[in-house]
C-alpha cells in the first residue's frame, strides 16, 4: 500500500475551497484520522485512490451500488438516457416504470412521489403526515438517521453521532420540541409514550433496521407493537427505508418482517448510484400531495430521466430469482468468519447482518439501541479501521454506520476479506 501523497494533497487543496475538504462530513474521515481516501475510479467491489492504491469496498458509496461499482447493465442505461436528454422538467415515460417496478415489490406503496434524496423523502413525508393528521408532534428514536431535515437532527444517528452532533445548531427550540425522542427498541416506553401522547403525534418515523448507529436489528415485537400502537391512535407509521430499501431484501425491511407501514422512504438502491429519493405509501394519504390536495411538495430536477433510468436497470437485476438470497449467504459467510478470527485473537466483538447489511461492535455484550452503540469500543474500532484500510479494505470511516456488499463481492472478494482482516489483527 503506497502512502496516499496525492491524495493528501488533493485534501489539503480542497479543503481551501469545500468546507472541510469535504461535501458530507463523514467522508472527512474526523472519526477515524489520516487522510481521507480520495477516489479516482471505481469498478465491482473495488475502487482505487488517487495514488493507484486498490481497496476492496464494503461502502458501495453508502448503499446504492448492490451490484458494485460501475455496473455495465446501469452504466448503459445512463449512457443510453443521457443521449435523449438529461432532464425535461416534464412528465416523461421512465418515472412511470421506475414506480411500478417499485409498487411490485412493495405492495405498501400504492402511489410514489420522486425526490432527488432521501432527505428530501423522509421531509416530505413528515410534512404529508402532519397535513393528513393535523397534529404536530413526531416520534423518532434515538440513533436513527433520517436525513438532515430540521425536525429530524434530534437524537440523530450518522455522520451526526460520529461528529459528537446528534442536536445540530441552527434547529430552532420549537422544531426540537416538535420531535419526540425514544430508545430502539424499547416497547416498554413505546408503550408508555402512546398513552400519553398518542393522540397528539403525526407520525412516527423509524428505520426498520437500523443503519445509522452502527447496524442495530429490531428485537422480535418492536416492529409489530409500532404498527399496533400507530394504527390505535391516529398516528402515521412511516418506515425509513432509505437505507433498507431493496437492501435487506426485495420488498425492504418490510417485505422481511412482514408489517405495513403508512408511508415508506426510499433512495439509495432505487437510484442506481444517481441521486434520487422517494416517498410513497396508501393513495388516500399520497393523494392530499399537491396537485391533487394541500400538502405542497416540488423539485425541478425530481424524477430525473437519467435517476430512473439507472435505478429501473438496477432495480431489474435484483429482480432475478435468487439475487438477494446469493448476496445474504456471502455476506453471512463473511460475517462468520470475521466472529471466528475476533473469537481467535480474543477480541469482544459482536457482527451483525441484515440482508448484504452489516455491523461490527467491539462489545461483549449485544447492542440493541444507540446508548449500546456508544458503548462499544470505539478507539478500538478507529485502530481497526485503519489496519484494514492499509491492508486494502475500505470499511464505513465510523462506527456509527452500516457496511454494505455488493453483487460483485464474490466468494474470492470475501476469501481476500477475510486474509486480510487476519493481517490486520496481527498488525495491531
Ligand atoms: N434515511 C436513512 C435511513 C439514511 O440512511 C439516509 C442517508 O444515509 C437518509 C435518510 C438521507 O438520505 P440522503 O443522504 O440521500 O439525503
């Protein structure tokens, strides 16, 4: 692995000009230290650096590219659309297919809006449940991540929680006391929380897997007691499946656990690695978006020609019968191996795995919400981080955020994963 001088170079010249070097902040690698890998190209489950270093990537720029870097069926499909014209600003055929490949697999979403992220999504479908509901208040829990919506920096998971920033500034007391703050997966005070103030929420928003606090499953009725308790008292069940979308399965979060939420975020997979978000849930609630009713909602560059067309050609490979079930069993592979060579040099640790989703924890114990999360052993984690990253494995820069793998992460990718994790360990 040769030093990354280019690439520290580049970092030091852009951080004149973009704030922090940086376009989102956990590419600035605060949590980790060292200069941020700056990408030159990617292909598969590789990208290289600006020195020609070759990192096996378990980010796949934080989601979208489940089928790995420059996907050929996607790449064309983009080509293909960009020579017809690259937005119109008008209604036009490929946002239509996009919305009933996605209405297949997610039978929750009667009607779809287009976004351009899945900010914009989780927003808009919190400002639609308060027009339907009337009420103001929303619950979140604690540690999950949302996008950067005012409303939604409470408590928050991400790039927020790795900058010690979970309450940004800049949102005003009134929007903070607007959102209501829970533990994952504490039904107790989930239930307690309904009963008193039940009647007065909006909505309740929550991602079905956790994605943003490290990679945190709900425990076995957590889900079941939020569509129930929701229904009960008026409030809207919105299941965030930006990150969990077509990730952990073909019908989402949802289609796994089998529960129906209101209104569902997408982004990420649904763009094929072009920026785009959506929202989408039962008619009667979507229909109050304008044009059809009071809720206003808008974007010029939304539904993008080239968006949709990238994300219906990704969207068509995962499709294919066995997609997800040949990524969940490599990934699984992969996860066990890393639980037996932590087993092996003694390290506490705790791997999960949702789907091509996963987590590492250095912990002794299971972690099952974002107190849990920050628990762990995160100077450990950094340590750790760095070992892989100079052994070509490029693992999320925090310990606050999922890993992902790709269609391209073949059985040798996960073979050289795990050798090198074995170096790394020994290297500490
Ligand atoms: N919701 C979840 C669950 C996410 O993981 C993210 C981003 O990581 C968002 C919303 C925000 O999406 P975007 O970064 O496209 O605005």
């Amino acid at each position: 692995m040769k030093a990354r001088e280019r690439s520290a170079r580049y970092f030091e010249k852009a951080s004149r000009v973009l704030v922090g070097g940086v376009n989102s902040p956990v590419r600035a690698f605060k949590a980790v230290g060292g200069t941020p890998v700056v990408v030159k190209r990617g292909l598969g489950p590789y990208f290289w650096d600006l020195d020609g270093n070759r990192y096996i990537d378990y980010v796949q720029s934080w989601g979208p590219l489940i089928l790995g870097h420059a996907a050929p069926g996607v790449v064309k499909a983009i080509e293909r659309s960009a020579k017809l014209g690259s937005s119109f600003g008008a209604c036009h055929e490929g946002e239509l297919a996009l919305a009933l490949k996605i209405r297949e697999a997610i039978p929750s979403i009667e009607k779809i809006r287009f976004v351009s992220s899945g900010t914009e999504a989780t927003l808009s479908a919190l400002r639609l449940a308060r027009g339907v509901t009337g009420r103001s208040l929303i619950l979140k829990f604690e540690g999950c991540y949302h996008g950067h919506g005012d409303s939604l920096l409470v408590k928050a998971g991400s790039g927020a929680a790795t900058l010690g920033i979970p309450d940004s500034k800049g949102v005003t007391p009134a929007q903070a006391r607007e959102t209501l703050t829970l533990p994952y997966n504490d039904i107790p005070a989930l239930r307690r929380l309904f009963r008193a103030r039940g009647g007065s929420l909006a909505a309740v928003i929550v991602e079905p897997v956790a994605g943003n606090m490290g990679m945190v499953l709900p425990v076995p009725g957590f889900l079941e007691e939020l569509r129930r308790l929701s229904y009960a008292s008026g409030t809207l069940l919105i299941f965030d499946e930006v990150m969990t979308g077509f990730r952990v399965g073909a019908g989402g979060a949802q289609g796994r656990f089998g529960i129906k939420p209101d209104l569902t975020c997408l982004g990420k997979v649904i763009g094929g690695g072009l920026p785009v978000g959506a929202f989408g849930g039962k008619a009667r609630y979507m229909d109050h978006l304008a044009p059809l009713g009071p809720v206003y909602q808008a974007g010029t560059l939304s539904g993008n020609p080239l968006a949709m067309a990238s994300g219906l050609a990704m969207l068509k490979v995962c499709a294919k019968l066995g997609f997800y079930q040949n990524l969940e069993h490599r990934l699984a592979r992969l996860c066990q191996g890393w639980r037996d060579i932590f087993a092996v040099h003694g390290i506490p640790a705790q791997v999960s795995q949702a789907g091509s989703m996963f987590g590492i924890y250095f912990s002794g114990s299971p972690v099952r919400n974002f107190d849990e999360a920050k628990a762990c052993d995160l100077a450990f984690f950094k340590r750790f981080f760095n070992a892989m990253l100079q052994q070509g494995v490029y693992l999320a820069p925090s310990a606050f955020e999922a890993g992902f793998i790709s269609a391209a992460h073949s059985d040798k990718i996960i073979d050289e994963t795990l050798k090198a994790t074995e170096r790394a360990l020994k290297s500490l």
